[in-house]
C-alpha cells in the first residue's frame, strides 16, 4: 500500500527582513500619512489602514509579496494582522498604497513595486520623494495604473485627502480642510478631546448636584419642584 504525501504547508513570513525605513524622514513620512488615515478612518469598520505590513496577493505563492510604506483597504475590518493575505481579505486588495523614497531605494526596485501594484489591482499609488520634495501619483484608469498628470491641488476619489506642494515641502489635507498632523499633533488633540470631554461631564455633574439641592430647598419650604411649571 503505497501512503499519500501530504501536502506541505506554505508558510507566509510576517517580515521580510527589510527595515521600515532607512532614515528619520522616511520614517516620519510614513507614521504621519498611516498615522493621519487610520485617524481619518477611526469610525468606520470596514476600513483597514496598516504601515508596512507584507501583502500576499496569491494564495500557495509566498514569494510574490510587498510591503507598502502606508495601504488602505475599504471594505476590510480593523484588526490586527501578521500580513495582508488577500485571499482571506475577501480577495479584496489595497486600493490606496503610498511609498516614501529613501536614498537607498533603488529605480529598479520602485518599478518593480510599480509594476506589483499595477498587476494585483491597486486603485491609486503615490510617491513621494522628500528629499527631493517630489510627488508622483497614478490612478487605475480603463484597468491599468496611468499617470496622474497634475498633482497640485488633487484629490484622492478613494480617500478624499488633498495633496498641496510648496517649494519647500508637501502638505497633506484631510476632507475637512485640516492639515495632516505629526503623530505628537495627533496624541495632543485626542487628550484634548479627552479633557473637553470629561470638563463637560463634570459640568453636567455639578448642575445636576445644583438641581437636586434646588429640589430639596422647594421641599423643605413645601413646594414640589415636580410641579413647577
């Protein structure tokens, strides 16, 4: 009786053995723009921001893979993930993707990403080369990723954020108007928020303590507050 070889189990790697950034720029760049759309997107479930987490496009293929700096996936929920495996995502891949060019980035490798992210169906790609305060964007136009002519002033149709360039710098802004903020910006305006919200609580706490003790001097002078008018 000749046994069955079972078949081997494939096994996806969480890390690629790159780092996420090569400098200080690159990094900020990356934690401000995740950062800013997972804050952007904090109340909608069915869309999963990540930073550098490794995307399998093809089931049983662990090789074909790439980490994108910052990606958005709509119609995915939130959640922790050792990697983006795209079969078990509803076949669904990132639509948005943005990469941060370091100096060690070579051109061979960012066309080659471009190609992947050409290939397995992302929507809108962004590149952005901060030293060199330069900005590149394609849109997936009649099924493949074209060029975006103009950058100044666009609009991303996915995520709704504008893209400004100064001479000095590039300016990200959310639907509302506002400027994407560094991560310290981001912590101090949810503990802000976080005061505001308990000050008021406490507030409220105070009047409500004002009312009863109201209630309680009617009472004792024989009116009933409950009929007042």
């Amino acid at each position: 009786m000749v046994s069955q070889l079972q078949p081997k189990e494939i096994i996806y790697p969480d890390q690629d053995g790159n780092p996420m950034s090569d400098n200080t720029k690159q990094f900020r760049w990356i934690v401000v723009i995740q950062q800013n759309l997972e804050a952007l997107f904090a109340n909608d479930p069915s869309v999963f921001v990540a930073g550098d987490l490794l995307w399998y496009p093809i089931e049983g293929d662990n090789k074909t893979r790439t980490a994108p700096d910052a990606m958005v996936a709509f119609g995915r929920p939130k959640g922790d993930r050792g990697s983006y495996q795209q079969w078990k995502e509803d076949h669904i891949p990132p639509q948005v993707v943005f990469e941060i060019l370091s100096p060690g980035n070579r051109l061979t490798e960012m066309n080659k990403k471009q190609e992947f992210y050409d290939r397995h169906g992302v929507e809108e790609y962004y590149l952005y080369d901060p030293d060199r305060n330069d900005l590149s964007g394609w849109l997936r136009t009649n099924d493949r990723l074209a060029v975006i002519d103009e950058m100044q002033s666009w609009v991303s149709p996915r995520l709704g954020i504008r893209f400004e360039s100064s001479e000095e710098d590039l300016q990200l802004y959310l639907p509302n108007g506002e400027p994407f903020k560094t991560h310290t910006q981001l912590l101090q305006q949810r503990d802000q928020a976080r005061q505001q919200a308990e000050q008021a609580e406490r507030r409220a706490e105070q009047a409500e303590r004002r009312a009863d003790l109201l209630a309680e001097q009617l009472r004792s002078m024989g009116i009933d507050p409950d009929r007042l008018p």
